[in-house]
C-alpha cells in the first residue's frame, strides 16, 4: 500500500474526480476526509467508499475561509495529522463572451478554482510545516496551459492556479512539502455534463456532440476517467513522489500536445 497511514483530505470529494482519489487513496491504506455542500450527497459518498473507519465527510464549502479552516482543523483533530490536500473543487459553471460577462461570474470563476485552493493550502501549511512533510496537489486543467472560448474566467484561474503551484513549490520544498497540478483533459462527471449542457444549448448543439467534439481534441480520441487522474494523484502523494514538486503534470490523453 503506496499510503498507508497517510492522512488526505479532498476538496469537493463526493462526486466526479474527487470521489475517484478518495477511493484510490482509501484503497492504497490512507485515511481520506472528504469535503461537500451536501450531507446527502457525503453520506451517499460514504456508503459507495464502504464506510470505512478510514473515511470521514466533513460538510463544508471549500470557497468559504471558515468552512475549509474548520474542515483542516477537524481532519487533525480526528486523525492527528494531515499529509495530503487535495485541492479539488473547481469548475466552469457558466458561459459567456468577455464583451457580457458579469462581475459575478469573474469573481465566481476565480474564488471556485484558484482563491479556494489558496484557503486550504494556507491553513494545511500551518500543520504540514511543523510536521516537515506534505503534499499539496492542485486541481488544475488542460485549459490551463492554452485557451478555450466563452470561459475565460475558468482559463485564467485555472493559469493562476499553475503559477501559485509553482511559487508555492518553491517557498515550501525546504520543509519537506511539495507541490504539484494535476491538469486533467476532459472527464466525464456530472458537473462536466451539466456544464456541456449549458454550453450545447448556446452553442446550438447537443451535449453528447459538444462533449464528443471535446474528446476529438485529445490524441487518444476518448475522455479521460476519473480513475486516470486519480493514479497520477497517488503517485504524487506516495514516498514514490518525492523528488516531484513544483509540476504541472498533464493527464489529457494528448490534448495539450497539439
């Protein structure tokens, strides 16, 4: 077991390619706290991970200082430590040209993808530096390394998120910490085919071919699966990733080669 007695906690971890780390580093010995608005959804959550005393769902929005402070708090009171953040919440939940965005949907884009993972890591530092040892791991994008129309706030947060790993990286690696992004192509959730539905319908197409289209992009022809993102995540929280910090590591089937 690549984390055993590890301790993750894992943003927006009910669902999608939160749920799928959480169960791979379940599945690997650590003990995982999972993070959600929800409570149904937490507990379905826990149910699917087979409710191991390992797992914990603590309720609580990551884009709220107090909520991802407390969430921090109680993973170390309940296990003692922490050893892993995962930065995951994230997500482009509107469309629009730059001509009529609104400030709301600016600032919205910016607090759900990158403010939100300054919060966590943040607060996780306080422990993990005192420890001399963590892993930070962002959830970044593919759209984080080029461009993409009609979400721009999502680009953007999504290129800050891949300099804040960067700077960060470089602040911390003497103390034993190390910090990288995952920057995924396309995965299919069920906030990815909310959001292509939305997209779809601007654009005058259907979700499936919106989606299909976004696939095409990649050299591999196919969405990626949770499951892919989440093993590049073990091997960023394992000893196996230890001389790996300040990346952006790209889990696309190709995309970003283009």
């Amino acid at each position: 077991m690549q984390l055993k007695d590890k301790v993750a906690l894992v943003t927006g971890g009910t669902r999608g390619i939160g749920f799928g780390i959480a169960a791979a580093f379940l599945a690997e010995g650590a003990s995982v706290v999972i993070t959600g608005r929800s409570q149904d959804k937490g507990d379905k959550a826990l149910a699917e991970l087979g409710q191991s005393e390992r797992a914990v769902f603590m309720a609580g929005d990551g884009t709220d200082r107090e909520s991802i402070e407390a969430a921090i708090d109680g993973t170390v009171s309940r296990f003692g430590r922490i050893d892993v953040l995962v930065n995951n919440i994230g997500g482009a939940d509107a469309f629009a040209p730059v001509a009529v965005m609104s400030d709301e949907v600016w600032e919205r884009g910016l607090l759900f993808n990158l403010t939100s993972a300054f919060y966590a890591s943040r607060k996780a530092l306080q422990y993990m530096l005192s420890q001399q040892h963590g892993r930070i791991i962002n959830m970044s994008s593919v759209e984080g390394k080029h461009g993409k129309p009609f979400i721009v706030q999502y680009v953007t947060a999504k290129h800050a998120l891949n300099g804040f790993t960067k700077g960060l990286s470089k602040e911390v690696a003497a103390e034993g910490v190390t910090v990288n992004a995952i920057c995924p192509g396309l995965v299919i959730t069920d906030l990815i085919k909310e959001s292509a539905a939305a997209a779809a319908g601007s654009a005058g197409v259907s979700a499936e071919a919106f989606l299909d289209q976004y696939a095409a992009e990649a050299a591999l022809g196919r969405a990626i699966t949770p499951a892919e993102v989440a093993a590049m995540a073990v091997l960023l929280a394992s000893d196996a990733g230890s001389g790996i910090t300040g990346a952006l590591l790209s889990v696309d089937g190709g995309t970003a080669a283009y």
